[in-house]
C-alpha cells in the first residue's frame, strides 16, 4: 500500500511550547491530507482536513488556533499545536488518500505522534 | 450524517480459532467499507476493504462481508495467531464524497497461545 510518514513520532513539551508534527506522502501526491485525534482505548477522532493551497477545514469543537495545519505542497502537511497545554496530550495521527492511477483512493495512516506535555 | 457501530468491543479467542467482528452502518449511500488494524503505539493499517458492489471478499486469511439490504459488514479472521491481536476498526463512507471516513469505535482482539 502507500506510504504516509509522520515525523516526529514521539514528543515531550513543557506547557505553553508549541510543537510541530509533519505528515508526508512518500509514494503518491496528496491534495488532502487528514488529522484525527486519539485518546486512549478510543476511536479515531477527525480533527480537519488539510488541503493543498488553501485553508484547513476544522471539525466543530475543534480550536483552529489552537491547532494551526498548513499543506504548502503535495506531500507534506503539518500540524503545530500551539501553547500546549497538559490536556493537549494525545496521539495525534495524519492520515492520505491514494488517488494514483489504478488505486480508488484508500486512506492509508502516518504512524502517528505521541504528545506529551509538562 | 453516517453512524457506525462496531462489536464486540473486546474479543479473546485461542489460538488457531476464528475471530468475527461486526460493524452496521446508517448511511445506505455508504459504499466503501475498509478494515484497519492498529497495533499499540502504532497507526491503522489498512487490512482488507470491501465495496458495495460485492458481497464478500477475502485475502489470505482474513475475509470481509457486506450485506447492503442489512447494511453490515463483518470481519472474519481464521487460524488466528497471536499476531493478530491488535485493535481493529471498521469504517464506512461514500467513496465519491470527499469526507472523511466514518469509523467504528474499535474491537480488541486478542489471540491467547
């Protein structure tokens, strides 16, 4: 299957950092990249959709502030949660659809970044 | 919107036995129904996805069904090794909308040696 990269894979901060996640398609270009939220022993939880060239688009209850998205090219969105809190400690996964020729556009999974903050 | 809900939320079997989850969805627009599989610490990988177009599919050990009049779709797992245990998700959505998938909210299976 495709490969969907996420970098880092683990993180500690102290409260009121930010910390920057990176997400890349390293097979295919991506024009949608996708951040979900996990708690433990739960669900995926939807975040936003990153969009190439243009704004993010942020689920309801999520803070578009608080947690900035930026898709500047194909292959590469990040996602900066800014001042960080304790409460903001979560595994964070990214994920991209395989548009290729021949593929029908199956979501394949960063893996993904453990944030946790002081 | 789409639902999905997922059981049973926990399942331990012995090893070498078959292991079945199920999943029903709301959304009879749905038609795209992929399985992930999500090792601790890790992300989902996708394992197995079946479209609305067929009823079953199957790969090796692990093999998928839809039924569309119901609208479930089911997991199966057979000779199952302890590498099997993880979470599984099942997820729906309509493949021609740009949303998201919906997902389940996840089965821990665990394979006892």
């Amino acid at each position: 299957g495709a490969v969907v990269s996420q970098h880092p894979s683990w993180v500690i901060c102290k409260s009121g950092t930010s910390v920057k996640i990176e997400c890349r398609s390293l097979d295919f270009q991506a024009t949608t990249m996708f951040w979900y939220r996990q708690f433990p022993k739960q669900s995926l939880m939807l975040m936003a959709t990153s969009n190439e060239g243009s704004k993010a688009t942020y689920e309801q209850g999520v803070e578009k502030d608080k947690f900035l998205i930026n898709h500047a090219s194909l292959t590469l969105s990040t996602l900066t949660v800014t001042s960080a809190h304790p409460e903001d400690s979560s595994f964070y996964i990214c994920s991209a659809r395989d548009f290729r020729q021949g593929r029908t556009g199956e979501l394949f999974f960063g893996e993904g970044s453990r944030l946790t903050v002081l | 919107g789409e639902n999905v809900e997922q059981h049973p939320s926990t399942l331990s079997v012995q090893e070498g036995d078959s292991a079945v989850i199920k999943c029903t969805y709301s959304d009879s627009a749905s038609n795209y129904f992929p399985w992930y599989k999500q090792e601790l610490g890790k992300g989902p990988q996708l394992i197995i996805d079946i479209r609305s177009n067929v009823g079953e599919k199957k790969d090796q050990r692990i093999a998928v069904t839809l039924n569309k009049t119901a609208k479930h779709f089911s997991l199966h797992i057979t000779e199952t090794q302890p590498e099997d245990s993880a979470v599984y998700f099942c997820a729906a959505s309509f493949s021609g909308s740009a949303r998201q998938l919906t997902f389940g909210s996840g089965t821990q299976l665990t394979v006892l040696p």
